[in-house]
C-alpha cells in the first residue's frame, strides 16, 4: 500500500516531524531528505514504512503492518504527522 501527500514547507522540516513520529512512538528513524524508513508503535503494535520524497509530494509505502489495522487509519495518521 502506498500513500502519496503533498506537502508545504522545506524537506529538512517535513524529516524533523518525521523524525518527531519515530521518537515519540517508540520507533527507528533512518533516511534523508530523499527517502528511508520509519519503524513505529501504533495503535499497540509495529509498523514499517519507506518513504520517498520528490519535490513538494511524499510517498509512504507500507511494509509492515497487522492485519487488524485498516488502511484508512493508516492515511490518516500520515497525514496528521505530516501536517
């Protein structure tokens, strides 16, 4: 599943919320403004994402995930980290 959000702003600020996310769910940050991973706790359980960044838009594809997580949850949660 891949989730694509425009965002506004630098990319430097939009890897800070994401490294903000990584921290304060317990979670792994490894990328650059380009692309990488983020590993988090949600929801109670573990989630992995990779994300990739070209211009003002951000893909988030999700590789990791349990069953009983609905996609719609997923969306909404990138969107409130990406704001």
């Amino acid at each position: 599943m891949a989730i694509k959000v425009s965002f506004e702003g630098s990319t430097t600020s939009l890897i800070n919320k994401i490294k903000k996310a990584a921290n304060d769910n317990n979670g792994n940050f490894t990328g650059d403004e380009n692309k990488g991973k983020i590993e988090i706790s949600r929801f109670g359980a573990r989630m992995l994402g990779a994300y990739k960044i070209e211009g003002n838009i951000i893909t988030v594809e999700v590789l990791k995930k349990p069953f009983f997580i609905l996609e719609k949850m997923i969306q909404k949660e990138i969107k409130k980290i990406i704001g």
